[in-house]
C-alpha cells in the first residue's frame, strides 16, 4: 500500500493524539487548580488551630491543670486533621504537637509533687529555728563573754535540743530513702516519731512528728519534681521547634 494511502487514517490518529495530549492537560490543569484552592482554603484555619494550640500550651506550662490537658488535646486533634496530605512537613508538624502534648502531660501527672509538702514544711521551719539558734550561738562566742545570762542559757539549751531534733529527722530519712533505693524493708518510722515528739514538746513545736516520711514518699516526691522540671525544660524548647516545622509546612505550597 503506498504511502498516501496511509494519510487518512495518520491524520486521524494524530487528531486522536492531540485530543487526548489536551483532554489530560485540561485535567492536570485543573486538578492543580483544585489543589491551589484547597490550599488556599486551609491555610487561615491552619493558621487558627496552631494560634489556638500554642496558646493552650502556653496556659499549660505555666499551671498544667487536667482541664487545661484536656483543652490542649482538643486543638491538638484538630491540627492533627488539618495536616492530612501526609506530606514531610505536614508529618513533622504532627510529630512536634505530639512531643508538647506528652510534655506537657507528664507535667500535669507531676505537678501535685511540686508544692512543699506539710512535713516539708515542718522540716523548713526546724531548719530555720536550727539556723537562727546557731547565729545566736556564734554572736556570743565572737562577743567573748562568758557568763551566760538565764535567757542566754535557754537559747543555748533550745539550740541543742533543735539540733538533735534535726539530725534525728535527717538521719531517719536518710535510713529510708537508702532502705527503699535498696529495695529492703523500710525502717519503722515509730522510734524517729516519738523522739521527734518529745522534742517538739519541749520546743513548744507541736506535730513536730509529723515531719517524718517513709522512703517511698521521699523517693517518689524527688523523682516528680526531677519528671516535672525536665518535661518543662522540653516543652520550652520544643515550642520554636514547633513554629520552626509549621513554617515550613505553610510554605511548602500545594502538593504536586
């Protein structure tokens, strides 16, 4: 068949080609305008919800209440559905919220351990009447004098009653925190809270008793205050970490 013979059916074809070249062409084309749209869209309640987040965290650091977690979880979950292209950065944004949700929920499961206890407390104000005693201690020795008035040898007296009292309560902590660190049997707390209270008679210091703890309370208080300043610590860094990934994840554009 010559050549000529071909041209109809050639010509045909290539009009098909041409057709089918445009009609995927008018598709992409409008495809990537639905993605531009969609992008355009978003971007105001992107920028809402992560405004929204980050001022739920901000109230979280600084008094991390359950309700305030529960409020932070809520924008959380709406940044979470807002960053569905699974893109990198839509990811890393997710990942960022993720780690200040779970710092500042170990803040929140911590932050009843931060407040001084009331045998803290009792311990604080037998520090400083320990403390105060021994000032008044070394003023009279510095001031040379050697005979003691009645009220002088009543704060002497009380100095050292105070100093036993404290060096009874340390000691017993001291046994109960390594008692428990050990993973033995903690040392009855009884003998410590007896002594401890004959002194606070003496002393006029009532519930001086009470200042004792077991080991499991000690340890336990430690590890939370160390939980609760360390998730804070990561929560203040981790917050520009965040901005940092949600700049980037506004800026990448609609996805091709």
């Amino acid at each position: 068949m010559e050549i000529t013979e071909w041209l109809p059916a050639l010509t045909a074809m290539g009009a098909i080609g041409a057709a089918v070249i445009t009609s995927r062409t008018a598709i992409r084309s409008t495809e990537k305008t639905a993605r531009i749209s969609l992008h355009a869209a978003y971007t105001t309640p992107r920028i809402t919800a992560v405004g929204a987040f980050l001022e739920a965290v901000e109230k979280g650091r600084h008094a991390p209440t359950s309700d305030i977690l529960t409020a932070v979880e809520a924008v959380y979950l709406t940044v979470r559905v807002l960053a569905f292209q699974g893109t990198e950065a839509a990811e890393d944004v997710k990942a960022r919220a993720s780690a200040l949700v779970e710092n500042l929920r170990e803040m929140q499961e911590t932050c009843g351990a931060v407040p001084r206890a009331p045998a803290e407390q009792m311990l604080d104000e037998l520090v400083h009447a320990v403390g105060r005693a021994e000032a008044m201690e070394q003023q009279h020795r510095e001031a040379g004098v050697e005979a003691y008035t009645e009220w002088e040898l009543r704060a002497s007296e009380d100095y050292g009653m105070l100093r036993g009292a404290l060096d009874c309560l340390t000691k017993s902590h001291a046994e109960q925190c390594a008692a428990y660190t050990d993973g033995g049997r903690s040392p009855k707390t009884a003998e410590a809270r007896n002594e401890l209270k004959q002194y606070g008679v003496l002393l006029d210091m009532p519930g001086l008793e009470n200042a004792v703890e077991t080991g499991k309370i000690l340890v336990w208080r430690r590890s939370a205050r160390e939980r609760y300043q360390l998730a804070g610590e990561r929560l203040w860094v981790d917050r520009k970490a965040f901005a940092d990934a949600v700049a980037r994840w506004l800026d990448e554009g609609p996805t091709t």
